[in-house]
C-alpha cells in the first residue's frame, strides 16, 4: 500500500514539476525560443527543472544550509528529527547540510571533469580525423595504449602518484575519459570529413580552427551530446568508487559518494538515510539524461 | 481488353506524415494495367512516381499510409489481404527493380544466392533447377559470361552489369508484374542503352506486364506502351505513348517536352591568355594514372564542356585543377602563370579566382550553418567584407540567383528545395568574385525543368560577370544547350576536343560518335532504329 501511494505521489511530483516548469520556461524565454519550449515534452522539462534545482543549491549553499559543512554538532547518527531534520552522521554532522554542500562538490567536480574531458577529447578527435596522417596514427595510438590500461587501475597509479587534490581528481579523470570521448569524436569527423562541404572550406582556404568549430563541430553535435550525458554519469560514479578508496574527495568535504558509503551500515538498521545521497546522484542522472535525450531528438532534425 | 486486366487501382490516395500531420502525396490516382502491357510514369521529383509504384504491390514506405482507394491485383484487394498473403505475392507475382542496383544487391553473398532465393522461399523451383534457371536468364540479359557471372559478388561487376542481373532476379519467379523504378538513371549513356534493350527485350519474351517509372521521357519513350504524366500527386494526363509525343494535350505535359530545348548562342570564339590552362596533365592515386597527358585551355566568357562515362577522369580533372590532387606531370596555368600543384601552397588570392560548383548540393553545404553564413563566409573571407557591407552584399547575391533575400537568408539548406540548394551553391561560388568557376555535374540530380533554371541562371551569370566555366557531365543534352567547347574524355585521356558545333555536327572519333548517338531521342522508334543499325541485325520484336 506504501509503496503504492508513494508511485502514485512521485507520479504526480513528477508530472506537476514537468508542467511548471514548462510554462515557467516558457513564459521566461525570448520571442524566438518560444516554440522550443512549448514543444519539449514533460521529461525534457521535468528534468531541466531538477537540473536548475540542483544549480540553485550548489550555488546557494552556504545560504541555505542550516550548518557549516564540517560542523560537529552533536551525537552521532541521530535519528530524523528537529533541529536535525534528517539526522546526523558519524561524527555528528548534520546530514541536511552534507546534501547541500554536497550539490556543490560532487555535481561541481564532475562537471568540470566531463566539461574538460569534453573539450580535450572531441578536439583532439576532430583534429585528428581532419589532418589524418602521422598525426592520427600517433594520437590514435597513444589513446589506444591508454584505453588498454583499466580506467579505475590508472586513476588509481595517476592520483598515486600525483597526490589526491581536488584538481588532480579532476585533471585525472578528465585524461581517462577524455581517450573514450576522443574515439568518438573521430570516428563521428571521419565521417564528416569526407562531405563536399569540408572540401570545398579547405578549398576556401579556410584554417584549422575554423574547420573544426563551424564546419565539423556542428554536425558532430548529436552524438556528442548524448555522449556526454552518459560520461557525466560515469564520471559520478568515478568518483564515487575513487572516494570510497579512499583517494577521491577528502573528507570534511562534504561528498555524496562518500556519504553513501560512511552511512550505508545504518541500512541493516532499518534506517533510510543513506539512501537520501544515493537518490541525489541517482535523480540528477535521470534528469540530465532526459534533457540529453531531449536535445539528441532536436539536433537529429526529427523535431518538425 | 476487359478480361486480361492485371492491375487495377482506384481512387488511391496515399499520406505522408511530417510531424503531427497527415498530408496527402497522392491524391486520388486511378491506374489500370493490361496483361503484358508496359505502362510509363514520368514527372519530377516529389510528383509521387515511386510512391505510387511501391502502392501497386501493396506497400506503403515508413511514415505514409495508404488512405483511399482500391489497389485489384488480379482479382486480389491488395489493401485488405493479410501481410501473409501479401507477401506470399511479392517476390513471386510482382516483382520491383530499383534505381540503385548497387544499394540493393547485398554485398556480402554472391549474385546467384540473391537470386535463388525468392524462387526457393517462395517454392517455385528447388535451388538446383533456380541455379540453371539463374543461366539462362543471365543469358537472356545478355550478361557477359553468364556460366560463371553469378558466382561473383556484387562489388566485382559493373553497374550495367548490376543493373541487369537485378531485372534477370526480378524475373526469376516469372512474375505477372514488375516494377523497375528508374532502373537506368544512375548509368552512363552507353550503358542505359545496353540496359534499356535487355529490359525491354526479357519483358517481351515473357509477356510481363511493366511499371516503368522514369522523369527522362526520351526513355520511357522506348520503353513503355501507354504513359501516365504525374504532378504532385495528380494524374495530368495519361495516353498512349506515340500519341502523347505526337500531341500531349495539357500544358504541363508539353512544358516536359520544351525544356530540352533549351540552347544559347556560341560566344564570340576565344582570344587572348586563356583564364587557366590545363597543360600536358598526368596525375592518378598510388600507382595508376588516372588522367593521361590531358591539355585543354579555358577562355573567360566561355564554357568548356568535359563530357564522358563515369571513370573517364572528368572529376579527376577538376581536382587536379582545384589543387586537390597535385599531377605527377604537367601543370596548370591560371592567366599564363603556374599555379602551385597543391592547394596548401596557393595564396588566398589563386584560391579565390577558382570556384566549384558541386553535383549534390546537399553534401556541398553543412547542413547546420544558415544561408547567411555559407554565402557570407567567403566574401568576408576574401573581400574583408563584415558587419553591414557583409549584410548587403548577401543580400545582393541571393537576388542575383533570384531567391528573396528577407525570406532565405536565415534559413538552413534543409528548408530549401533541390533547385534552390543548388543555387545556393552557385552564390557561394559567386560570393568569391572568381574569374573560373568548375561545375562539376551540377545538375545531374536534378529535374529537368529545375535543370533548365539552373543553366538559364549559370548562362545569365557568365554573360554578366564574364566568367569561365568548366562544366562537367555525362548528360550531352547539357553539352548541347551550354557549351562553347567540347572536350570528350575516355579512359583518362581526351579523345576528342573543339567548338561545340563542329564536335555534334562530325565527330572525328567512332567515340565520340558512340556517345552521341547514345543520347535518347523522343523518337519511340529510336532504340530499335539504333540497335538495329549498330548490329546490322533485325530486332526481335
């Protein structure tokens, strides 16, 4: 019966917040974007509307949070109750507060991390696929060296070896993704590539820069984007699985991954809290894929 | 005649969906087809000849629906017959041949195996007696080699040969009905005429009953008995073939006939530095050659026709031009200078006095960039042209090739038509200011009155702006109404080269003349008239 009713309220949570926001957006956007809103379905906008949420919080924290994030305020996993509304944990930090910090944190890292994956890897890609040659064959290569080593092995040696900042995690796993992102991104250009339209800009006499930003970059959008829908999940989960070694974000800093792992014996106890992270880093997934998948829909030309 | 009916569909109407909406494409055709009787449909693109082909067997393409009408084949209703049924016909009582022979063969088994198996999946003949049968037909195709031909992949034959062994497959249950959608349009002239003859002769020997579906009425002039003329879903008129070539009775059918017309004066013969000079040319990929020692000049104000098969080297050519394809000897002058054999090395300047014009427009412009940008880029690339010059100058070029400024600049090539696009292509060529311009099959995929537009506009244009153009293409009706000079390709080198009415009027070269006398005439007697003088046989029909 629980169980039922609560399918049935996260129906309706999901269906009112995909239709708020829907008009919310729409009445906000300019004259020219208009139809692009009226026309995105419920996911799309259920799942922008979670995502801004999420950039509010990170943004806000400090404000909204009710604590400091490595405040020890009193015992250790007290149960749901006021002033600790949803308890404490360990070391008797309030476990409110460690989510809202945590937006900031986890959802910023892997951001920069995907952001700067993307970058390097879909760069080096079309270039790559453009000039061909010596040049692919190396950077090919090297990549392939790369991708034969296990991605959490070589994390692992990297952050040995260059110490565990936050900006070593970032740069790291960046370097890992960015190989599987690069072999996307050329095989997308190769195809590209080939098109009259690249022959006839090189023809132009048109630079590198410019081949790859206007000409190729455009057309390689569609599964770029879906790409990186994916790869921010994995990158979550990376540091995730980095954290729980002990190597990923260090604590006081407030972490999802971490939280879920320094909590999870509470749940032979009956306890739920843990799960509350879980669901954070599995909600923000959900919604960035539904946007992704909006966005695919879009540039695949299938919109009209 | 009432008694040997095959096919009979009324009142078809068929819908396409584009987003939300149902909109209909064809729009209530009646077509009857007799017993071995062979029925043309023509029109241009978009007219719905291929979707009203696919209807008589019952089939409608992803995202239309068949939504009125009776389709009666042979006493069936092909509409409310199960798939079962349905499919238990196709194959073995109707049979279709596509355009593309080579997209439709599976590369990955051998001509024989496709060809055995609708015979064997539908039980008409067991594998062995299919294999024989496969011979024989091959035979009949006139297919070189017809023992072993069958045992090769489809990679491994030409697309004549493709083409053929397609309708020897089609014809492999012996169907009552086959529908060959412009089986020939993508060959070369010598081929199409090789093809055409096997077609028409298998078709007869059977007694089956055709479909022919073309938009070149010289074609469907040899091939069908009756014609069928489609506009934009609607019958314009139907007739038999000697009396619609004779006296079409509706205005569009007649705006069909006139657009091959189309020619412009000669321009005033040659003087001076020609605008490029292809000088003594040998240029290939790896190790063979595929350009031989190639010479011709280009004069500005005039245009060079390079016509041949494909492989002739026509496009090798253009790129040996362009600077894509540096040649091993030789070289190209450009106003009596040497340009440097590879792009790279051309200064801004060299690259911007050559344009191309290519063959599919919709590979030649990213399909993500507005028409402000992809017309834009080289003036303000070239000319240093920005902000309000830039602006006005787009302006001037889209009402040059006659599209509205306000209503196209800020489009995106998939929201134009074929023609357009094409012309979009010539802007940008224009936007450079080049003294030469290479139009390398530029209206090749296109119809034959959009084709007349787009000639009309490069002929306006040239005498404007006195421009050069290289003009490449297999289509000598083209040759015929634009060009100045001729040069004839085969094999890589030239075989023969001069003014345009001294290569139609006598051609030196038995190639040439081949070629010309490939062309098909609107004669309905022109195959036969042909065949017979090339064989000195009778044909046998």
């Amino acid at each position: 019966m629980i169980i039922l009713i609560s399918i049935i309220v996260g129906l309706a949570l999901f269906f009112m917040i995909g239709v708020s926001a829907r008009s919310a957006l729409q009445a906000v956007a300019p004259a020219h974007h208009k139809p692009t809103f009226r026309d995105m379905p419920l996911t799309a906008s259920f799942g922008l509307a979670v995502i801004l949420f999420y950039i509010f919080v990170a943004v806000f924290a400090p404000l909204i949070a009710p604590y400091g994030e490595s405040e020890v305020l009193g015992a250790q996993f007290l149960p749901w109750a006021s002033p600790h509304y949803l308890g404490t944990d360990k070391l008797g930090r309030d476990m409110l507060t460690g989510l809202i910090y945590g937006a900031r944190n986890t959802v910023g890292i892997a951001f920069a991390t995907t952001a700067l994956a993307f970058f390097v890897g879909s760069f080096l890609g079309l270039w790559a696929a453009l000039v061909g040659g010596w040049l692919d064959q190396s950077l090919s290569r090297f990549v392939d060296a790369l991708m034969a080593i296990p991605a959490l092995i070589f994390s692992l040696l990297l952050l040995t070896i260059f110490g565990t900042s936050v900006l070593t995690l970032i740069l790291v796993i960046a370097a890992v993704d960015a190989t599987r992102v690069y072999r996307l991104a050329r095989s997308v250009a190769q195809g590209i590539v080939v098109m009259d339209y690249i022959e006839a800009a090189r023809l132009r006499g048109e630079g590198m820069w410019r081949l790859i930003r206007r000409e190729i970059l455009p057309n390689a959008m569609a599964p770029l984007v879906a790409e990186f829908g994916l790869r921010f999940c994995f990158v979550f989960l990376a540091i995730s699985a980095l954290s729980f070694l002990g190597l990923g974000i260090k604590p006081p800093t407030a972490d999802w991954g971490s939280m879920v792992r320094e909590n999870a014996t509470l749940i032979t106890f009956g306890d739920i809290t843990p799960l509350l992270p879980a669901g954070a880093i599995a909600l923000l997934t959900v919604a960035v894929n539904f946007v992704v998948d909006w966005q695919l829909h879009r540039a695949s030309g299938l919109k009209e | 005649m009432e008694n040997t009916r095959l096919l009979t569909i009324k009142g078809l109407k068929i819908e396409g969906r584009s987003g939300d909406a149902w909109h209909e494409i064809i729009k209530g055709v009646d077509l009857t087809l007799h017993k071995g009787e062979v029925l043309g449909l023509i029109g241009e693109s978009g007219a719905g000849k291929s979707t009203l082909g696919l209807a008589a067997m019952g089939f409608a393409r992803d995202g239309c629906r068949i939504s009125g009408g009776t389709i009666d084949f042979d006493g069936i209703d092909l509409r409310t017959a199960s798939e079962t049924r349905r499919r238990g016909l196709r194959g073995k009582r109707i049979a279709y041949v596509a355009q593309s022979a080579a997209a439709s063969f599976n590369p990955a088994h051998k001509l024989i195996d496709q060809y055995c198996e609708a015979p064997v999946v539908h039980g008409v003949m067991p594998r062995k007696t299919a294999e024989d049968d496969a011979v024989d037909l091959y035979r009949r195709m006139r297919l070189p080699n017809p023992d072993a031909i069958g045992f090769r992949y489809p990679h491994q034959v030409s697309g004549g040969q493709l083409q053929r062994a397609m309708t020897a497959m089609a014809m492999s249950c012996r169907p009552d009905l086959i529908i060959f959608d412009e089986p020939t349009t993508a060959l070369d002239v010598t081929t199409q005429i090789e093809v055409m003859a096997a077609i028409r002769d298998i078709v007869r020997q059977f007694g089956t009953a055709a479909i022919y579906i073309t938009h070149d009425l010289a074609v469907v002039a040899q091939m069908a008995d009756r014609i069928k003329v489609l506009l934009r879903g609607d019958e314009v008129e139907e007739a038999d073939t000697r009396s619609m070539l004779a006296a079409p009775r509706e205005d569009y059918t007649r705006s069909l006939w006139a657009v091959r017309s189309f020619a412009r004066a000669e321009h005033p013969s040659a003087t001076g530095i020609p605008v490029a000079s292809v000088g003594n040319v040998t240029a290939g990929y790896g190790a063979v050659d595929v350009l031989k020692n190639i010479s011709f000049d280009i004069h500005a104000g005039r245009t060079v026709a390079v016509v041949g098969e494909s492989g002739s080297g026509k496009s090798t050519t253009a790129r040996v031009i362009t600077g894509l394809l540096p040649p091993r000897e030789g070289e190209v002058l450009f106003n009596g200078k040497a340009l440097p054999a590879s792009f790279k090395a051309r200064s801004r300047d060299e690259l911007r006095q050559c344009q191309m014009i290519y063959q599919m427009a919709d590979t030649a412009l990213n399909p993500k960039l507005r028409l402000r940008e992809l017309i834009g880029r080289p003036a303000a690339m070239y000319l240093g042209l920005k902000g309000k010059a830039l602006d006005s100058r787009i302006r001037d070029l889209l009402a040059l090739i006659e599209l509205e400024p306000d209503k196209y600049i800020d489009r995106l090539p998939s929201e134009l038509s074929g023609g357009q696009k094409q012309r979009i292509g010539i802007a940008r060529a224009l936007a450079a200011e080049p003294q030469l311009i290479i139009c390398d099959e530029v209206t090749s995929a296109l119809d034959q009155i959009v084709q007349e537009g787009i000639l009309k506009l490069l002929d306006r244009l040239q005498n404007e702006f006195n421009l050069a153009y290289m003009f490449i293409t297999h289509d000598l009706a083209t040759v015929k109404a634009i060009a100045d000079e001729v040069v004839v390709m085969q094999h890589g080198a030239v075989v023969e080269r001069g003014a345009k009415a001294e290569i139609f009027a006598d051609p030196k070269e038995d190639y040439t003349r081949l070629l010309l006398s490939s062309v098909p005439e609107m004669d309905p007697d022109w195959l036969n008239r042909l065949l017979v003088a090339r064989s000195g046989l009778t044909p046998n029909d």
